[in-house]
C-alpha cells in the first residue's frame, strides 16, 4: 500500500538552480530529516531574538527558504520537512519553483517589480493583458469580472461592500442616493450607513479585519476583544462519516442548518436590519475542515436567491486547484454560479471575481491605493502556465484520491486515535479523537520529519502544493504510521 | 524666482539600465512634453479593454512604467508629466530608481521574491536581521516594537484591533478572560465582542475596510451604502492662513476642537461604548489638506493619556518623509509619543509601530497568512539606505521650503484661483477657490505635464517622491503658471 507502484504522474522536475545556491543543482530530497530538537538552537535564538521586538509565540522555525524546495522546507537547523501545511496553504507550486524563478529573473519584469501603481488610476501598459493572461484564464464560469486585492481580508471586505452597494442600488430602483444619504454616511449613521447584515456560518473563518471578522466564528482567540457587527450566524453542517454509511443522517443536518438559514434571513428583516450577503467556505478549511454536500450549498444558492441577497463564495482557502477542480464550488454543480468568489493565497494575489450586476456604479467605491499588486500577477500567470502545462490539476485529483485512501487505511490501523477521514483532492483532513491528540500528533508528525498544522479543534489539516504527488503521499503515510505507532 | 540658481543640492543620478530599454541609459527628462490630447488614444483603447472586465472610470491614463524615470511618468500615448502625485503618495525614490533595480537584480534576493513565507509561523531565516536593518532603523522614538501588514488598512485595522486588546486587558486587570466573553465573542456579542468605539475627526481618511472606514469621514463616495460602527466623530482644525496672521483664531479653533474631543469621550463613556482608541492623521492627506498644529496634536496627547485610551497616529500618508521629517508626527516635539503610529505607501510594506504594552498578550490575536511580505522588506531596506545615504530628508526640506515661498508667489499672482498654500517638506497643498475651479486647474495642469490630484473638494494636492529637488519645483512652478495664466 505504502509503495507507489502506480506513481505513473510525472513529478515536476526542479532544475539546477544556479542562481540560487553553490551547488551546482538543486532536487527535492526523498524523504525528510530531523537532526535536532525541535525548534533546533538555531531557531531558538532567532525566536528569542524575535521576541524583543514583537509576540513570537506562534512562531514555530526558522526556515532557510534559498534550501527549501518543492515540497520540502529546511529549517535554519538543518531540517528537512515534508510540508503538507505549505505556508497556511499559500504555496502554489512549492518551493524555489524554476518557473517562478525564470519570471524574477527576465529583465523584462524588472520594471513590474519595482514600480509598484496605483492600479486603480494609472495601471500598467501591460495589466490588460496580465488580467487575461492570468485571472480571466481561470475566472469561475458566469463571473466574468475580477477587481484584485493585496490579501484575503481585504478581498472580502470588498466583496461584502460590492454586495451592499448592490442591495442598497436595487432598493433606490435606479435612483440616485438622497442628500440625506449622502451626508448620514459621513457620520457613520443611517440611512447613508445603512442596517445591512451579513449571514456567515458558525466555525467559519473569513479574515480578521472588521468586516471580515464579524463573518468569522472559528476561534475565540480570533475574536476576543474585538467590537463586532451583530450578523446573523448560521450553523455550517458537520457530518458523519463515513459518508455513504450515513445518508439520511447528513442530508437531516442539511436540512437542519438550511432551516435556520431560512429563518435568519426572516429574523434579520424583522429586526430591520436584511441580509444583503451571505458568505460561506465550501470547506471549513480554519474551523475544521467541514464539508458542505452539494446538496447543502444548491440549498443555500435557491434561499439566496429567493431572499435576493448576494451568495459570495470565499475560496481564500478552497481555490487553484487543491480540491482538483480550480474552484473548489466547481464540486456542486450549481445550476446558477455564486455572485461572487473570494481569492487569495496559492493565488498570491488577492481578489474577486464577480458577476457584472456586482459592480459599483460609480468609480471609487472599491478602490484604495494599490488595488492588488502586478508583481503578483506576474508570478500568478507562471503559476496558471505550469498547471495547465503540466496537467496539475488531473495530478492533485489521483494524489488525492490515493491520499484518501491510504487515510481510511490509518484510520481503521488507529481507530483509538484517528477517525473521519475526508478529503476534495489533496485538501484533507482527518480527525483525532480529542484536543490534546490533536497536540500530541502534531508535535510527533514534526518530529517525524512532517511540517503540519491543525484545524478546528481536533483535526490534522493537509494542505499541500499542487506539485504534491504520489510519492509524496507515500512519504507522508510512512511518517504518519511511525508517529501514530508511538503513541 | 523660476532659475534655479540655489539648486545646490546633488540631485539623484538615474544611471545608465541596460536591462530596462535598448537605449543604453535613460535619464530624467528636463521637462514635461505632452503630445496627445488627455487620455490619448491608446490609454483610451486600454480604459475600453479594461471596462469590459472591471470599473475603469477612476482610470486616468495607462502608464509605460519601464520608460517612466525618476519623477517622470511617461504614458502609453508618449506622454511625459513631471507627476506630483507619485501613485497617490506611495512612490518612494521615483521609478525606475537604480538602487530598487540593483535589489531585483541580486541573485541572493530570488529566494525571497518567489517564496512568499507565514511570516507568523515560518519567518525566513534573515528575518529578524531584515527588520533591524529596514523598518527598526527608523521606528519613531518610544516605539520599539513593529507588526508588519500588507497594506494600510490592514495596518489601521490591526492597530484598532491591538487598542481594544490593551484597553480590554487592562480592564480585566491581569486576569483571563471569562468563559461567557470566550462564548459570546464567537456569536459577535458581548462581553467578548464588545461595545468599544474608536474616535476619528471628520475629514479623516484610514482606509475602506469596514474597521477603517468606520473612522474615514472624507467623501460619501468611500463610504455610502457600507454599514459603520456608530463610533464618535470630532471635528478637525481648519485654519486660516497665512499661519502668523491668524495665530488667535487658529488657537481657539483647536480649543473648540479639543474641547469636542473631551465632550464626545464623556458621551460614549455614558453611552456604554467607552472610546479604546483616538486615531489621527498628522496632516489629512485625503479630505483636503488640513494641518494640525503642535498645539492641537500635544492636547490631543494629552486627553487620550487622561481617558486612558491609545492614541494612534496614522501615518500611512504623512510618513516616510515627505515631510522632511521621517515621520510628521516628529515635527510636534510630544512629551509622550503617541501609542502606535501605522504605515504603507511609500513604505512599501504596511504595519505599525507599538509600545510594548500594545503588544498582544497572545500569539495569534494580530495575525493573518502573510502578516506582510519580505520582498516589500528588502525594497524598503535599499530605500531606507537611499534616504540616509544621499540625505534626502535635507533635501525634502529644502524643496520644500523652496515649494512654499513658490506657491505664495503663485497665490498672490493668482487671488483669484488660489488660496491658502501650505505644506510641511513637499507634502504640500494649494486650494483653489471653488470646486469647479479645482477641476479646470488639475484638468489644465495635466495638460501642460504635471500629474497632479484633488484632495478635498478644492484642493490641490502635491505629493512628491523624496527625490523632487528644486529643480523639479521649478518645472512645477512654471507649468502653474501656464495653466493659471488661462484660467
């Protein structure tokens, strides 16, 4: 099970990279190396010098990123890790990536690298072509419109300010604002600033900006302290697993939270304060990788729609490509698209795509300073190059399903440990039996030579390149197996 | 009064850039040259292109950055502007700068431009080192302590968040939080959400997230049809100048103002929504160019330190040097510093600076994916080194001492247009007479190659890179003067 007999996928080669190290070339290591305590001394030191300057307590190592390649990181100590956290799932191609590397060195980008714009009043010659060589490549079918974004936060606090410019539009029925509307904003109150809520779900995650955070109910440690706009919360499913074993059950839970749904949208209009958006991960990917079914989210799109609030779909985490589909709602089959889609991470740059009744009327209404970045897009459209090229996408859906599979094989070899394995591609998860497993496995996978992180507050959260392959699986199985097998 | 007899400062030399252009060097233009009405046809194509996939009306023009130099920019139509806008405040050293340049080009920075890292989690190994030599090299005195962001909002967002901690812990008196604030924060109320405001002045401008924006009071355009925090607003100072003609005035409209300021902590202290923190712009950069004296910012300090709530300083515009101090607030000469001053712009990376005791007593409570980027860092460090090297902070002052008394001769030739110039190092201002009138004079100054913008609704405002000299003013002053002469 664990060999990788059919490992027919063509792993990506990394190319000597000369520029980047003396040693005349550069591979990905086949398996990890753990040759300290961790964190080692090195990071030790660097942690505490840190620390005179600001909180490092989420701090874990140190990494030498110029040694760290595809997909293994080396830490400042001389580890080598297997990373299946890839950066809070922000690695596209893995580490030190010769085709990213080509695009830092073509003295053609220069220019892009330097001369950052305000691309909302003076964009580039070439940022047309940027936007269709790289994010209308890959836009969501029927949303046909994209605005970039420095980050995920700042995606969707535009996304959710799209929204109520178009609630707030079809409630003038084409009118203008009113003087009073326009002044009352001014000074924070209504009808200007109006009473719009925003419908998230409990144990999503969304940013932690304002905006963003009062959609976020994943952790209190995200939350505490922070005024809050009082939005309706709705509950996000948690099914059984597995699932074809449980049916009638998960479709009851479905049902369930849909219901509620329904009855906040009610409950907001009563209170006089409507829904204008309602936002949702496809995958819970900060709250626990919970799955919604496709059932659940073509739920949501006909409730949304009946309640004409806008339906946006955060894929910060979920989208280019872990889950095997470029967008993770891609899943659903949804008969009318989301309104919008929120992206950023393996995307490196931030943004949103959305349908052309969602954009703002008038110039300024979204916009700041830099509106995104092209130094991004660049790297961006190299990124989008090598998946289609190279068939990423067909890649990470076979890891995944070997991945998959090679889970439900530890689960049943670790039921006192382990259990509910799930997973979309090589977006997966599976879940230990308590909080403090959850503590105790991780710190033994890294010891084991495996870089990963939590979910929620029991689950092991793999979030992968999409240059994982097979045998990556199978280094990460073979880990997992001497980790579990000590406790 | 146009020569430039007294140019004695060194003006940057743009060095020859092979890898820019096919010409061997490139060096600034001696002057504007405008060959195409304004957009020209090839911006105008590119603006159509652009609206079929977002809103293009904020689009001016589509800029050739690898032809741009220093404080020229040159548009895709073969345009040439001296640009006193510099991509609305955020262009450090001007384009194409050789040091920036040198930066890309070094093959020991690829690692960091491809490999962008959670900083939070896996900071690269030169990290500490980087922050010494770039962003602790110029923090403001009494904050030794920096949070690294993406862009400004997310800088003011994050410091807002960083008040509340403080002023919740302080509350709390050392101890932890209760489980009833751990629960209800998850659900957006309180105690764990709580009733917390943040005052802001009117005129003010902090961003467009929804944090940000609760205490941006500029234009109606940024903030209509977003919900806002009902949080309390003060009036700014506005003066009458000439500065010594108006010294009595000018006092007791900062006492008017100051004495709101004390009213309104009063009143959201009664109406149970106690005011955590205070944030101001040292100068407001967006709605118009209004200056706070040393009088008003040392008051200010003054009763934040009595309502024991953080006073932050905002200067994502202001900072940086354009105002021939690192940072504005420096010109006040403060007893107390103020609590945390935010950046980004022409910083290249966002953040803010914090006391100590505004550091969150948690990992994870200021925290996001990126948390910032290292390859704005290593941008910044070379700029930095630039700023210090050819001691631009000296020249931004003399420029801008040469810009003032330029810009009061222009008053007085033109009382008709012009009123009101000011400015602290070359963050300068002129205001014209009317709204209409700001309009035809930008419309007009674009015409005879100065890209310029409005603050305000009357407002010229000039904000240069900190490479302007006074030969630059005197192109400047010159255009003025054709532009006015046909109004």
């Amino acid at each position: 099970m664990m060999s990788s007999k059919l490992n027919f996928v063509r792993n990506i080669a990394f190319l000597p990279q000369r520029m980047l190290s003396a040693n005349a070339t550069m591979q990905e290591p086949e398996a990890p190396k753990i040759v300290t305590k961790l964190p080692g001394p090195k990071s030790l030191d660097l942690i505490k010098e840190l620390d005179a300057v600001q909180n490092s307590g989420a701090v874990q190592l140190f990494i030498d990123y110029e040694k760290s390649i595809g997909n293994y990181i080396v830490d400042v100590d001389g580890n080598t890790f297997l990373d299946i956290y890839s950066q809070i799932a922000s690695v596209p191609l893995g580490y030190n990536h010769p085709a990213m590397i080509d695009v830092i060195k073509n003295p053609k980008n220069i220019s892009t690298l330097v001369n950052r714009p305000a691309l909302g009043v003076l964009p580039p010659r070439d940022f047309v072509q940027r936007l269709k060589s790289s994010l209308l490549v890959i836009a969501p079918q029927g949303l046909s419109e994209v605005q970039t974004m420095a980050c995920g936060s700042c995606s969707v606090e535009n996304a959710l300010k799209a929204a109520c410019f178009w609630y707030q539009q079809k409630k003038r029925g084409g009118e203008s604002p009113s003087d009073e509307e326009l002044e009352s904003c001014l000074w924070n109150q209504s009808p200007g600033a109006p009473n719009l809520s925003v419908m998230s779900f409990s144990g999503g995650f969304h940013g932690r900006t304002f905006g963003a955070l009062s959609c976020t109910h994943s952790k209190s440690i995200h939350k505490l302290d922070v005024p809050s706009f009082d939005w309706p919360i709705a509950p996000y499913p948690r099914y059984k697993y597995p699932l074809h074993e449980h049916k009638q059950e998960n479709k009851a839970m479905d049902d369930r939270c849909i219901a509620v749904v329904e009855d906040l949208f009610e409950k907001y209009k009563k209170k006089d304060c409507p829904v204008a958006a309602l936002i949702v991960e496809p995958i819970q990917g900060e709250g626990g990788d919970n799955h919604g079914s496709s059932y659940f989210f073509k739920e949501i799109r006909r409730v949304t729609r009946k309640n004409e609030a806008a339906f946006i779909c955060d894929e910060v985490q979920t989208g280019c490509g872990a889950t095997g589909r470029f967008w993770a709602h891609e899943h659903w089959n949804l008969q009318t698209p989301p309104d919008m889609v929120t992206f950023s991470k393996k995307m490196l740059s931030g943004g949103f795509f959305y349908k052309p009744e969602f954009r703002p009327d008038k110039p300024y209404r979204i916009f700041n300073t830099w509106l995104g970045d092209p130094a991004k897009m660049i790297l961006l459209e190299a990124v989008i190059d090598v998946i289609f090229k190279q068939k990423l996408l067909d890649q990470i859906r076979d890891s995944g399903d070997y991945l998959l599979d090679n889970l439900i094989e530890i689960e049943k070899k670790y039921p006192q440990l382990v259990e509910n394995a799930r997973g979309k591609g090589t977006f997966a998860a599976i879940d230990f039996k308590t909080s403090e497993l959850q503590s105790e496995g991780i710190k033994r996978l890294h010891k084991h030579g495996i870089h990963c992180g939590g979910s929620g507050n029991r689950t092991l959260r793999i979030r992968t390149t999409l240059t994982f392959s097979k045998k990556h699986v199978d280094v990460l199985i073979d880990r997992m197996n001497r980790a579990f097998y000590e406790m």
